[in-house]
C-alpha cells in the first residue's frame, strides 16, 4: 500500500517520460483543472508553511502588532532547550507511541478472526468501526464521565471487586497519560483493523490451500503466511499511526487540557497553549518548526526503512 | 479449508459468540451514554449500573437539549450548513484537480502533483498560527466562509479519487476528443459518472469529518451563534455542570447524524477507506 508521499515521488519519475506528445490546449486544460486546488494549497498551506518559519525566529506578541517583531535568531530554539514544559511535552509525545504497536496487535487479531473465522462479519466491522466515525468531543466527554474517580461507573465496578484504592484515572498525573492512551486505542482500532482486512483479501487463496495439503496448522500459517503478507500493510498503519500521534488534539483539549501538572501535554497542546492562550506566537512557531521536522523526519526515515522491513 | 461455506460449523459459530461478546464490551461506553441519556439525574450514578432505565426520563432530557436555554437545534443548522457546503465544495476541487492529474498530460503535473502531495504530511497544527494570522487579515476570521475553505482543498481527496480516475480507460476519452468533446465536457459527460461511487465514499467521508471537526471552528470561531456542534457540545457541557443525563442527551445527539449516514453508506466507507487507505 502506498501512502501518499511515497506515491508523489514515484508521480514525478513516471510523467517526466511522456510529455513528447503535448498540444498547449492540454497544457491549458490541465492547469485549469488543476488549479482551484492549487490556490487552495498554495495560500492555505505553502504560504503558512514559510510563515510558521519565518516567525520561528521571531519574538512577537499578537496583541504588539506588527511593529512588535523582534528578531532574535535562533534564541526560540535556544529557550525550547531549557524549557520544562517543553521538554515534558515531547517526552509525553514519545510515550504516546506506545499506543500504536498495542492497536496495531489488537487490530490484527480482531481482523484475522472477523475474516476468516465468523459469522456476521458486516455487524462486527460495523461495531469496531464505530468509536472511529464518532464525534471525538462526544466520545471524550463520556469517557470523562466514565473516569470519574469517585462515583464514575469505571472505579465503582473496581471498588466493587475488591480494589479499594482504584486509580483516578484523568485527574491523577500518573495515570492520565495511559488514560488518554486507552481511549486512543480504542478509537483507533476500527480503522486498523479496517486495513488489515483489506491486507488480508489479497492475500492469495491457494497459499493458504498449499498450506494446508503440507498439513501444517493454524499458528504456522499465521507466523509463515498471513503475518509476513501482511507487512506492507502493518507498515502503513505503524508509518500513519506514528505521524497521527504528533496531531492527537482534541481529545487533550476537551478532557485534560494537557493537566493535570502538564501530565498530558502533548508537542501540539503546548503549542495551541502557547499560540491561542499565552499568545507568544514567535515562541508557539518555533514549536511548529520542531513538530514539522519531527514528522518530516518519520516520513523520510520510512523510506529508508522501507526497503528492508517489508515484503512485496 | 474447503467447503467451509457449505455447512455451519460449530467453531465458527462459537467463535461468533465470543467474539459478539467482546464487541459489547467494546460498545458499553456507547450504551451507557445512550441509557443515561434516558434517565433520570439522580439515577445516572446508581451502582450496579441500571442498564433499563427504573424510571424514564427521555423525552424530557431530550426537549431540553433541543429546545431548552441552549438549544442544539441552532448548532445543528450551522454544522449542517458547513459539512454539507464543505463537502460538495471539496468534493468538487478534489475531483477536478484528480481528473487533471490523472487524465490531462500537461507539462510539469508531475512535479506540481508531487508538491501538492507532499504538503500531505505537514501537520495541521504546524501552519494554524499563519493561517489564523491570515484570517484575522483578510476578514475570513470568525465565519463560516472561512471555516468552509480551512476544509475545501484536500489533497487526500484529490489523491484518492486520482486512483478512481486513472481507472478509466484512456480509450473512452481518446474517442471522445476524436469526436470533438473537449476535456469540461469529457469530465463531466464520461470521466466523472464512471467515478460516482468513489466520489460519493469520499463526500461521506468528508462530511463526517468536517461534522466532526473540533480544533478548527475552536480556533477560527468566537461568536456563539455560529458554532457547530463539538464547540456547542463542550459549551453545553460546562453549563450544564452535573446534569450527566443532559449531557449525555447533548452526546447522543451530537454522534447520531454521523451513525446514520454511517450505516446507511457503510458499505461504501469501509471499502473507501481499506481502498484509498485514507485517514482524517
């Protein structure tokens, strides 16, 4: 499976080596087509991209207007070194991987069992599929409620059997993380396993047919056939998932506010925070800056790893 | 394992079971939020869980999510406003900038297509401060114009439907040059009925997505009357404070439209999404 930036660059090679043939009306017609969504990019996200740059090396306030610039090099950078919160932050990000390995294992199974092994399998892609299509801010919003240390539903059922001391889930610093996390998997899960289905109908029939006159059983199959097929797709979904943790916003923002004691705060919170709450744009920019090379520098080390992880 | 169609066997049957299990499990924070939407406030808490509501409250909880001192009703019209002008506008862009890449060979679509692509891994978050900047400039700040174009040009929609539309043979479209049509009318005649579906999976997909959406109406919105329905959710949320069985009404509500249209097109998503591999 491709993902998109992978196929821009296989684009580009192959159209270079047809373009004998061109009459300047297909030039024409071409651009025409092509060009509300080039503005689009353009003004909406080239543009800003340069901007958020620029003023990574800026100290400016929103209120001071434009006069209030102060260009202070890399001193941006300089001060996210030293920075607690910061730092915290981007530890929190790294942590915060550790979802996607667990929802991609769930995932497999769940997809594995759904394809071959049930009845009904429209009601069950359906089901798992639902949390994924919800309103994330619905979604956060019961989960909250269902955390509620004392008389939630979560630590009653705990409390009920036998644990006293049941953790406070969203308002302790140590277990909010993990919460945030359990409720990603969870709404992960549909999507991935989605994938995986699809990874595994094209896998061909008569492998798994041979498999079986060589009579090896059901385990063998999966470690010898369906897991190493599956490797391109388990690729995409560890590439995308790895680069959709550094956007998880939302659900920070409704249930945590990167809280408590900035337990939660994420790259991302800490930059809308810095941006649209503190106001220090040139200080939230250069946060932009490092969240861009961080995902600049996932995409690109994909490639390189691509070559020798996966299967074709 | 052939002719595992033709009987029914007991493994898979008891494997169906487990698994139905599970997705219950899976679902409860969806059945609590529906049954405490039903009930009555004092009764939200009650431990063990009344899965029946002992006294039913809907209509009441409901009304006052709809009609009451914050009536949803409002937030509705302005979500259905944006999803459904986002959606038929980006629908649009998508297709004719995918129909452009795939179908017209003109100088230099490679290297553009490639850069309108790359831009595809640039996260959001990185480029709202200039984008936010921008809208305060030009007046787009704080309207719905403005939330509609932050979701009008998706270059996963354009990249997507380019897969559907280098589907169609070259030939339909050689023939039909040959016989005077030019490309407008190639798209709109041949090109794009032969895509529908995949267009019409991408607009689902779409629409849930800009219904869903928080971060941007949260930062490109100020004024009450134009919210939609996640800002209106957290708002009615923080006023309502421990009146749980409203806000859970206020949940339902907000995810119920999506469910629907979720089942109604699921078919067309799910295949949508394993196809284009697409993600919000």
């Amino acid at each position: 499976m491709e993902t998109p930036s992978q196929a821009a660059v296989s684009a580009g090679l192959k159209k270079r080596t047809k373009s004998s043939s061109l009459a300047s009306g297909e030039n024409l017609a071409g651009w025409l087509f092509v060009s509300p969504m080039l503005i689009g990019v353009f003004v909406l996200v080239l543009l800003p991209i340069l901007a958020t740059i620029v003023l990574s090396f800026a100290d400016w306030n929103f209120v001071q207007g434009w006069d209030g610039i102060d260009w202070v090099g890399f001193g941006n950078f300089e001060k996210l070194l030293h920075d607690d919160q910061f730092i915290r932050s981007v530890r929190n990000n790294f942590l915060f991987l550790f979802a996607v390995p667990i929802y991609m294992f769930i995932s497999m199974v769940l997809a594995v069992i759904i394809d071959r092994h049930v009845y009904m399998k429209a009601y069950f892609k359906v089901a798992y599929f639902m949390p994924y299509i919800s309103s994330i801010v619905a979604v956060a919003i019961v989960w909250q409620v269902l955390f509620q240390p004392s008389y939630g539903p979560i630590n009653q059922l705990l409390k009920s059997l036998g644990i006293d001391n049941p953790p406070m889930w969203i308002a302790d610093p140590k277990f909010a993380l993990i919460s945030i996390m359990m409720i990603v998997v969870w709404t992960s899960i549909g999507f991935n396993m989605i994938i995986y289905i699809a990874g595994l109908q094209s896998i061909p029939k008569d492998l798994y047919e041979a498999a079986d006159i060589d009579g090896a059983g059901g385990w063998t199959k999966f470690t010898r056939i369906t897991f190493p097929l599956l490797s391109p797709t388990s690729f995409f979904l560890l590439v995308t998932g790895v680069i959709s943790t550094f956007k998880v916003f939302d659900i920070i923002a409704v249930m945590t506010q990167g809280g408590p004691i900035g337990s939660t705060s994420l790259m991302v919170w800490y930059l809308y925070d810095t941006a649209f709450v503190n106001l220090k744009v040139g200080y939230a920019s250069s946060i932009a800056a490092v969240l861009f090379l961080f995902v600049l520098a996932i995409t690109v080390g994909q490639w390189a790893a691509q070559k020798r992880w996966v299967n074709y | 394992m052939p002719n595992q169609e033709a009987a029914f066997s007991w493994r898979k049957g008891i494997l169906t079971v487990i698994m139905f299990a599970i997705s219950i499990l899976f679902l409860l924070p969806f059945i609590w939020m529906l049954v405490t939407s039903f009930k009555i406030e004092k009764d939200v808490f009650v431990y063990p869980i009344e899965w029946i509501p002992k006294q039913w409250n809907a209509i009441t909880n409901y009304k006052e999510v709809w009609v009451g001192e914050y009536p949803f009703w409002k937030y509705y019209l302005n979500s259905i406003k944006v999803a459904v002008i986002t959606t038929i506008i980006s629908a649009l862009v998508s297709a004719l900038a995918a129909y452009g890449f795939s179908k017209i060979n003109f100088k230099g679509s490679g290297y553009v297509f490639m850069i309108v692509l790359a831009t595809y891994m640039v996260p959001h978050q990185a480029i709202l401060i200039p984008q936010f900047i921008l809208y305060r400039q030009i007046g787009l700040f704080d309207s719905h114009l403005g939330l509609i174009l932050l979701g009008s040009f998706s270059v996963l929609g354009t990249f997507m439907l380019r897969q559907f539309f280098m589907g169609v043979h070259q030939e339909f479209i050689e023939s039909a040059k040959i016989d005077g049509a030019n490309h407008f009318k190639i798209f709109m005649n041949i090109a794009l009925p032969l895509v529908k579906p995949a267009v019409a999976t991408y607009a689902i997909l779409r629409f849930i997505w800009t219904w869903n959406d928080y971060q941007n109406p949260l930062i490109f919105l100020r004024t009450d009357k134009l919210f939609t329905i996640p800002l209106a959710m957290q708002k009615f949320t923080s006023l309502s404070g421990e009146f749980y069985s409203l806000i859970m009404a206020a949940a339902v509500s907000a995810i119920l439209p999506l469910l629907l249209i979720f089942i109604i097109g699921q078919k067309s998503v799910i295949e949508g999404i394993a196809l284009g591999g697409v993600k919000g």
